[in-house]
C-alpha cells in the first residue's frame, strides 16, 4: 500500500520500542520502515528479542538522520532523557516529524527540567515548539505538527484522573496528593539491582520520594488547567508485576457532590474519547482491566465524612503511559481517527 | 460487511470464552453476534469482565439452540467437559457449524475417555465426525467439516514438539517422555484452594502425576503417526504464572542426528506453517516470547553422551492452547488464510 | 520443660494459626498444646498443610472449652470476626488468658463496631475489659490482664508510622491520609474470585475504599493519642505478592521539621523497643526487608515546597501485623521479655 | 557463652551468605564473628542488606585470612566457582575448618571439572581430602574432617530423589532422566539480563541445556551408589518465583513395585535423618511446603503402563540447596545434632 505513512523508530530494542512495533504492525496506515538501535545494529532484532522471529526481519539500523530520512516520514524517539534532547534537533532538521517518548520535551522552563533531571534541557525553541501530547485533554492542538512530546507514564494516569475535577473546581487544588504505583517494566531494560528479579519479586517498595521526574510534569499541566500555581504531592512506588499503572489521588472538595456527579462530570468531560472509560458507581479499576491496551479507566469515591474525593485510574504503562499514546498523537496528528490501529481490547487474564 | 461470517461463543465467561472474544474483534470477516454463558444470561459480559466496559456491549445470551441458530452460523463451545458432549449434538442439529474447545471429542474410544474423565463419552457417531484440529499437522483435513474438536493445550504443545521426529522416525517411540508445565489460567475461572493465591504464588508443584486426562490424547496422535500404538510419560505441571506452557520432551534418537539435522526436519516439516518457528542452533524458547499470540515455538539439544533429543516447545496456552487454535481452525474450515485475525505479535515483556 | 506455658490455637488451619504455629514451636518459655479447627477435628493438621508433616503431629481438636482448659493456660483465637466474639467469653469463663487476632474486640464503640462489620457487637464489659495489643504504644498495659484484642494488620502499620509524630503535635490531624497496600495472605485462606490466582496476579487494584473496617480502628486510636476527635481517610490496596503491608502516610506539617528531627523523635519514642527499626536519612524501608519477621521499619520524606510529611512504614501482615504481635503481647501479658520466640531475622531474598 | 564455636562467613553478601546470617543467628553453638565481603569491607552489611539492620551490626571484614583466623574457628566460603579454589588453601593453612559452598570442590576429577565449569580445578590434594557433604547419604564421613564440600543445589535435590532407589537396585540408571526447575535466587544477586525483572516475571524457560555444570556432580554421585559409571540427562529450567526447586525424576522399573513399596523403601534409607519426609501414598510434594527450611520432601508415582517411576523431590535452594546443608555439615562435623540451629517450621504460605 503506497500512501502508508513510513514510520522509524529510534530505540526499538527498549521496551517502550518493541511495543511501539507490536501495535504498529497492526496499523493500516502505517509501515515500519526502520527499527533503529544505538548498540546493535547489524543485527537481527530477533536477536535481542525472539518473540519478534519471522515477524520483524528486518537488522537494526544504526542512528542516522539522512539514513532516516531517506526511510520514514516521521521517527518515534523511545530514546532515555538526555538522549532526545540531542537527537531530536536533528531529526527535525532532516525534515522529519518526531514523537519523542522522553522527558526532554515535557517541562516548558528549561531550569525546571535541570532540577529534575540533572542534564542539560533541549534547545528553548524546541521545548517552546513541542506539543505535549496528553491526548483527551489536548488532542485539539496536535494536527499538523512536527514534534509531540508525549506524557509521561505517571503523569498521564495521574492527570487524566485529576484533570476533569480540577477544570470545573470541584476541588482544591492545594489538597491534591497522588500516591502511584506501578509495575516494573517502567523502568526499562536496563539492569540494576533495583530490577534484580530476586530483589523485587515479593518486595513492595516506595522510590524517589517527593523526588521523582514525573512532579514538575504533573504540577506544569495542572498549574495550567488551574490557571494558578499548583504545587502537589506525588510518590512511586514499585509493585511486583511487569505491567500497569494505578493512581490514587486525594483532593478535599470545595462544595459537595456525589460519586454519581462525579461520573456524569467526567463522561461529559471525555466524551468521543474512546480512551477513557469511567466505572459506574461504586466501582473502581483494576490495572489488569487495560493490560496490553490503550485505555485509561477511572474510578471514584467520595468521603462525605473527610470532604475528600478519592480517584482511581490506570493504565498500561507501555501502552497509553508510552507506545500506544504516542501512535495515539501520531493518528491525531495526521487528522486519521484516534483509535486507528489501537483497537485490541485488554488481554485477560 | 454483509459477508461475515457471525459467530457465538458458548462459555464466553470462561478464560478461554474472553480470549475468542479478544481475537474474533480482531477478524476482519467474523461477527460475533451472541456471547453466551449458562450462569449469567442477561447482565453485560462487563460486569464479569470490566476490561470488556464498552467493548463488547451485549448481553449474555442463554443456551438456546434455536436461539443460537437465528443469530449465528458458527458456534465455538468454550464449556467443560461432560457439557460440551451434551450441547455440541443439539447445535449440529440446528444446523450451526461447531468447533468445540473441550476434551468431548477428542478421544476416538469412549472407554479411554470414560477412563480418563470419568464421564460417559459423546455419541460415538459424532466423536467419529469430528476433526481433530491440531492445524499443522492435520490441517488438510478441516476444510468444510461441521464439527472440530480442538485439541488440548499440553497435547498441542506437545505433539508439535514431536510429530516431526517422530514421523522421520528419527526419535524411539517407547522412549518418550513429556515433562510440561502451564500456567494458572489452564485452570479456568472456576474456584479451588489449588488455584488460591496465597497457595499458588512462589510456588511450583506437579499434579495429577500419570494421570491427567490429556496423556490419553497425547498417545492417540503419537500412535497415529508411529502407525503403531505409542505408550508415553507424561507429567503436568504449575508454574506461579497466568499463562503459557513449556514441555520439555525427551526421547532416544534411533541413529545419531545434530541439531542442525533436527532443525532442518522440524523447518521442512513445518514449511508454509506461519504459527510454528523453530530457534537457531543453541537456543531454546521461552515462554514469554509468545505470549499472547498464536505462535508454538520449538527449540532442540541433542547429546551425544546419552543419545537422546531434548525438546523444548511453547504455546501460551489460551491462544494456541485454546482460542487462537479455534480460530485458526475455523480459517481452515472456511478456507481462509489461516493466520486471518490472529496476527497479532506477542505481547513483550 | 514443665515450667512451659502451654498454648491452645483456635483457627489454627488459617493463615494467622499457622504463623502461630511456626513462631510458638521456636517459643522457649510456650508449649503448643492444642490445635483447633472448627472444621477438620480428628485430622493431622499435615493434610492441611503438608509442610507441617513431621513436624505438627497432633490431631486438631474440636472447639471444646472444658477441653481446651484442661489442656491449656491462654488460647489464641485466630477466628473470623463474628466468630471470636462468640467464643471468647466461653474461654475467659473457663479461666483460660485469651489473645483475640479478630476484630472483635478491638472497637470500642458497638455502634461503631456494627456500622463497619455489618455484625452484633461482643458483650458490651468484655470490649471494656479489653486491652489493645499495639505493643510498642500501649505495652505497659498488657501485664498481667486476660483478654488481649491484637491490633489488624494495616492498623499496626499505619499507627506505628504516625503516633510518634501526632504525639508530638508536629502533624496536623486534620490533613492525615494512609493510602495503604497488602498482599494476599492477610485475605485468609478462604475461596473467593478476588484471591483467584488468575484474577490477582499481574494485577494491582484498590478494594472496600472508604469502606475498610480498619478505618475506625485508626481513628479510634489517632483520637486517643491526639485527646480530640481524628477523622481520616485510609485506602486498602492489593498487591500481588503473598506477604507484607506497605502503608504511605501523609500528613501536613504544624510547623517545619527536617528528616533528620523526625528521625530522632522517632527514634527516642521507640527506644527499647526493639521490633521498630528507622531508617536513616534519605531512605524508606521495603516490605521484604522485614518478610517473615516481627519488624517494624519506618523511613521519612519531609517536603518544603507542599509543608508535607510522608511516612512509610511496612510490616509482615502475618508477622507483626497478626501472629507475631500476638506472640509479643504474650510475652508481654507474662513478664517476659517481650522479643522471646520472635528473634528470627527476615527471610531474604 | 565463651564455648561457641566462633564462624566467619566469606561472600557474606551473597544470597548464601545472607542466609547462613539467618540461621547461625538462631544456633545456640555457634557466633558470628566475622562477615567477610570482597568488595564492601568497611561498611556495615545493612548498607547492602536493609533486612539485617540492629540485627547484624558488624563492619564487613576483608578476605585476610590472617584476620579470620584470629577471630574465627570454622569459615563458610559462600564464594563463586574459581574464587573458592583459590581462597581455601590459605583458610586450611591457617589452620582453620572450611565449609565451601562452591562447585569448587565437588567434582574428584579436574579435567572434568575444568571441562564443565571453564577454571582451572582446585589443587588435587585438596580435591581428594575434600569430604562431600551429602549429609543424609554421606553423613558418616563427616565427623571431624577440615573441608567439606557442599553440595550443589540441584544435585542435592535429585540425588536425595534417587538414590535409595537406585541403591536397591529397583530403577535401571541407564534410564535416568531429571528434569528440574528452579527459583531465580539460585542465580545469586549478580546483575544479567536473564535476572532481569520484566524479562523473567510470568516467563518460563530452560536453560544450558544438556551443558549443566551440576550434571558431572550428579552423574558422580550416582556412578558412587551404583558401583558403575552412570550417565544420565539432567535440564535446568527457571521458575517465576525466589525460592525452591522441584527435580521430577524419571526412570525404568528394574522389576514391578508400588508406590507403597517405594514410600517404605525410602523411609526406612532415610530413617533417622529429620530432614526428609517422605509423602503418603498419592501425594506428591511441592516446593513452598519445604520454603526458608532445610527440609527435602519426596513423593512417588510408579505408572504399570509403561514401567516407569517418577520422583518428585523438592528442597529451598538457599537453606538445604546450600546454607542449611552447610551448617547441617557443621553440625556432623562437629559431633551435634545435625538439626542444631535449623528446626524452624518452612514459613507458609
């Protein structure tokens, strides 16, 4: 098929790149026409991955922008922090369009991401250009453009939870905390003794307490949601599973409502977003109900005892909290329907 | 699209009832028009299964063959054993097409089965009738029969792991012994303190040790192709995981062959099979590297200190154990391609 | 040793009986003397739990109090609740000491306790009469007494976490929230589709949210250590892993405090008692560090931008949180000291 | 207690290490007096083990064995193959006793040795002095001796299954095949990507097939026993899971024998040896019924249709895999109880 978009994707041997293959395989209007790695190339991705055998047979590229290029229309960069903020540049100047996967696009002051992320930020006009593409909240700025700087994984399942609430100031701002937790293979393929199977298996466990990356990512967008400063509270912790995401955010209420306002609140809020389904009263997710899928499900329950709400919401970290969001924005960028290519239900059990 | 074919799923809250469901979205010519469940018929297939919510938005039909016959043309019986042989008659009666995921139909002797399962056998007309659907092996034979009985999810993993060999007569018959091990899910949503968390988790334990009512199966396809009865070995397994299985199956070769001879055999025999792959010299598959798809990967050691082949092969075992075995058979049933709707890559990590 | 105390375990084919099991046959000064089951009298416990063969020889007795007291001194009562309240006031009668792992006893208000447990209170003067276990606080309590309520599990974590600093008045009660995590064991042994393998593993999820019965049990003790009413909001998670509870606090400063401070004022509240472990300065504590074992460990983050404290605190829901605090208590109720029979580090890895 | 016999533990931050901690900690004869790392000297072992925090407060020494001579009676070398060759000639000059838990010693033939684990042997002379420490079929030979060299885990495990069998002469050992299965700890804390969380989590697999540096060891062992060579298939496989192996054996019946005949056979060659427990007819054992003990338990299942015995014995790895057995051996070595220190109940569930 001629008209196919041609799609690169840099870093195809983390696991944020093989799941980026994984659902553009099934895309129609896609092609996968170079699956690029800094290390290995020459070699048959199957070699580092024998689940993609006689599926992608195609050898690693090495990075190269003209190389690139003369491939793709647009490149996914799944690189590290650090790494796209070098990359990227180039790729735009070689005339690509690029989804960037890292956080080096994410934070709009450059001193901010310094104090974060301990490297030096991307170049001002590129931050200033990218468009963070949290797509059910600002899908509507995504078409046409050149370079997506897609969410991070907590930082899409904590907003998307939050967002609807605070947009119709339902509640507080200041009493916002969001206690995260997620599966392992967030933390990439690299090895450390904090992934050490022996290690983590059976272990639960907080990380980078009111240090993580992902807070200055959560306070920017609800600083602008809010249109004020908000500052919030925000910890990791590790659960001893491969995949998924849950968020469990407090905020107190500014006036009284109910569970069933709270639904009818965000169902009006995602509306013709198929992404996100709301759980009916007295429900809430379980991060198995979107393993291996692009949806995001949310859940409430207030406390008329506290005046707190409690919202829950999950992810897949790989799919909606990476690859499948960023095909998301790709679909959105392109004008083609959202869902193109990312319609397979959750895997059960 | 007019021309899909619709299909109903009996059992469609069982494991293997979600995963039809999962895969038969995915297929470009199947409808499925009516999930059905003894239990529940009704409520949303999402109160069983929210990861379902707004996916599939039916409600569960009742077991009602005329029913059955006005929405469908083709049923899948996803139902246990000692159900299906009750319910498969009434379906072929009504004229639907059926392709059964139990152990009903597999066994050509009703006293073996009446042995094994301690359950009166189906009619004797209908076990005759039916096709054994093991696709790359006997996949010839399906092409526009009415009723196919799946095969087990050891005896697939198993008997594709052999067969080749076998059939060469490179490998001893009266030498050959199974060592398998599933996951949990093989167990069904059905509850005991065998499949209780706490119990099951961090632990690995053999059961129904010379036993287990697939053994039968196992010996009556080896036998088939040995043109001799095959008396075999073989022990089931738990492993502290939802899906997949690996049988590590050992037999004395009858001369001295290489791995690269035995390579070479399994990569001819399986010629123009998609969904079986076999590993390079030195490697063996692992579980994981088919997860979620419909892929039976093998792998070999041969040693010429013992004279015997090692044999690693894996399924996961609700796909090419079960439903996406099913759906392979109804392509070949319908004499469509057989990878139709199950191209999926597997889901990694 | 005829000088031995000797023990009755009631319940003793659950969880919690069988930690009882395993921590009193290391008990010097205890003698089990008695294992009761309301349901397998007459059987060895072995066919139970095979990993007591040999070791656990008795029969399980029946629930027989005149029995029981011609056999033992002090029983301990690992029963559902509803169940222990029933029983209980037949062993005190017998004149026989009585440790309650239930939460019958634990609520002071029956009201409160009927709202939560959805059950008729115990008799009113034996809630009265009463001591709650939480070793390390009300320790100086427990000589001598005979009914000694043993504190839930998320309570013990959570309070252990917060007491020293709402003691002090350098929290806010107001702003309290626990946002706690457990695996399945504290669930029991008892059959349901949420503890099914399948359903749980690869699974995170939260579960009864602002519904736990463990609520009032905090707020019942947060009010007595703070002299005026607390009400807080507590959230239940399930982690797929057999043992251990992680709780994650959060409370606002009353006025700014470093971690270094809190450390100490920690570390001078719990001296001499050795079961609670700080972490020092930059590090919080994981759940297998204290697996298997009667350890508390409690690490700090203070965070200036939000004026937020966070606590972590975890325990083994089966050690500490259950039948190694009964254990304790007992020691305590004795005399004795109170790390007897409890000295076994964590098992690691 | 000035009369303890004093040990020193080299490799004390290995998951060997760690656990001969655990247990020595509990051993009324012996202390402590020396952990011994490589890389860490100087820094309290809580730095790399949280667990053993106020538990363990010592510094780690160097590997000096003039220093651990003066401060220890016996050392455990818990040290990788090829460290330990090299490390227990200077603990033997010094006069001190060694408990080696490496496959350094183990083998009595250095070029298969050298053929099978890629170093060049142990000095001979030590080879042959170095007593293996079978305990419950060589327990005799241990009393008094200076080097003992632990058994490997796997070896541990199958042997125990197969050799009163094999001593009888009811099983042919030309048939011989084990088929084995691990829990991940086995592979120690050293970093690889085979160990790495998300790749092992819900994963099954085999591993150096037919390459098993423990296979020489058991083909020894069994060579011994049987009074003639014996060559036999052994496979390594990983389990999803910490602790515990399971070994399913497999082997041709020399003549017709029951279940029942093979329980008495093994109960009476293991009588008076604590450590194993032999299943009731019709049960096999699995391995979290023997978790944190030094228990091996074994049961049987003899099929008439094809002649074969299948064992399935199960051991933890960490504790009668390799620490529990080394103070097993010390205890004989000694002239104690060879329960001493290690009578707690396997933690369950």
């Amino acid at each position: 098929m001629g008209t196919k978009i041609r799609a690169a994707i840099v870093g195809s041997t983390g696991y944020g790149g093989v799941e980026l293959i994984r659902f553009l395989l099934q895309h129609p209007l896609v092609e996968i026409t170079s699956v690029i790695s800094s290390s290995n190339a020459g070699a048959p991705i199957a070699d580092a991955y024998p689940h993609l055998a006689e599926i992608v047979t195609d050898r690693l590229d090495a990075i190269d922008p003209a190389l690139i290029k003369s491939k793709a229309d647009v490149v996914f960069t799944a690189t590290p922090h650090g790494v796209s903020s070098a990359l990227v540049p180039q790729f735009l100047e070689a005339g690509l369009k690029v989804i960037d996967l890292s956080g080096d696009f994410r934070l709009k002051s450059g001193e901010v991401y310094e104090q974060w992320y301990k490297h030096k930020p991307a170049p001002e006009e590129l931050i200033a250009k990218a468009v963070y593409g949290l797509a059910e909240v600002f899908g509507d700025e995504i078409l046409g453009v050149d370079l997506i700087s897609n969410p991070g994984c907590y930082p899409t399942a904590t907003l998307l939870g939050l967002i609807p609430a605070l947009a119709a100031g339902w509640i507080d701002p200041k009493t916002i905390i969001t206690d995260a937790k997620t599966g392992v293979s967030g933390g990439g393929r690299g090895l450390s003794l904090g992934f050490h199977y022996s290690e983590i298996n059976e272990n639960f466990l907080a990380y980078k307490v009111n240090k993580h990356q992902h807070l200055p990512e959560i306070e920017q967008v609800l600083s602008r949601i809010a249109g004020k400063e908000v500052v919030t509270t925000f910890t990791a912790h590790l659960v001893p599973m491969t995949r998924g995401i849950l968020c469990t955010s407090y905020a107190s209420l500014t006036e009284p409502h109910t569970d069933a306002e709270f639904i009818e609140l965000y169902r009006t809020y995602y509306e013709g977003r198929p992404f996100v389904r709301i759980r009916p009263e007295g429900k809430v997710p379980a991060t198995k109900e979107v393993w291996g899928s692009n949806y995001c499900d949310i859940g409430f329950s207030t406390d008329p005892r506290t005046g707190r709400l409690t919202i829950i919401s999950v992810i897949d970290n790989l799919v909606k909290g990476a690859a499948g969001q960023a095909i998301q924005n790709l679909n959105l960028m392109m004008g083609w329907d959202e869902t193109t290519g990312l319609t397979m239900a959750p895997v059960y059990p």
